[in-house]
C-alpha cells in the first residue's frame, strides 16, 4: 500500500456478502466511497457535495478489477489516491488489501458539478492544489 499515502480501515460487514458468500460487487463500489468521503475530509474538509467554489462532483465513470475474495469480518484497507486532474473531471485510484493481499483494485472518474444548475464546473483550484500538496506530485491530465 505504500503507492498510496491515504488510507482508510473497514470491516467487512454481513450487509456487505452475497449469496456467494463473500462480497458483492456493489458492496466494493461502496468501499470506494468510503474511501473517497475520508480522503475528501482529509485534503482539507471537502465532502462529495463540497469541493470548493460552490460545487459538489459526480460520478461518471468507475472500473473494479476484483483480485480476491473477502469475507465477512475481513479487516481491510482502503487506499485512494488521486490520479489525475481534467478542466471538469478528475480521477481517483483505489486499492483493497485483506488478509489474503490486494483483493480489488480499479478507478472512478468524478466531474465538477452544480447540483442547483444541474451543469458541469471547472475543477475547483482549491481541490487541485489540496491533493496536488498532498499526493505531492504532478497530477495535470496528460495531453495528447
């Protein structure tokens, strides 16, 4: 976990397991999100629905690549990271390690949104500079 400076515990809970036995698909969309709600706060007091300049973000895009099961009561480890920043979106990394190593892995793409107007934003700067301090390298969208 060491590509990643944010992480956040969680323990796997029976809400959390399919008929399977082990976690559902949704349910390591919601680690994500979990995810992604602690690193908000920990850039600097930012929420889903407040990321600066009278914006919230959105979900537009999000990939898993499922590693490993989990089972009920697994202690995990959620890491985020941000990725990279666009002129309205912006993508977040995720890993989940378990007691059996790296169980998923994959990404979500968030755009800047005004949810009164119901129309995409610019990035605000002050999110950009937060994680671009914290993750403490580069994150401008590579051009093509």
């Amino acid at each position: 976990m060491e590509e990643f400076r944010f992480t956040h515990p969680y323990r796997v809970a029976i809400a959390d397991i399919n008929y399977g036995g082990h976690v559902s698909n949704a349910a390591v969309l919601e680690y994500f999100q979990e995810a992604r709600i602690a690193y908000l706060a920990a850039l600097g007091e930012f929420s889903e629905l407040d990321i600066g300049d009278g914006c919230g973000m959105i979900l537009v895009e999000a990939r898993v690549r499922y590693r490993a099961e989990m089972f009920h009561g697994d202690a995990l480890v959620l890491g985020v990271r941000t990725e990279a920043f666009g002129r309205t979106s912006f993508r977040l990394g995720y890993r989940i390690e378990g007691p059996r190593g790296v169980t998923a892995e994959g990404e979500t793409t968030q755009a800047a949104f005004d949810y009164v107007q119901r129309k995409l934003l610019r990035v605000p700067q002050r999110l950009r500079d937060a994680a671009t301090h914290f993750e403490g390298r580069s994150l401008a969208e590579p051009q093509p």
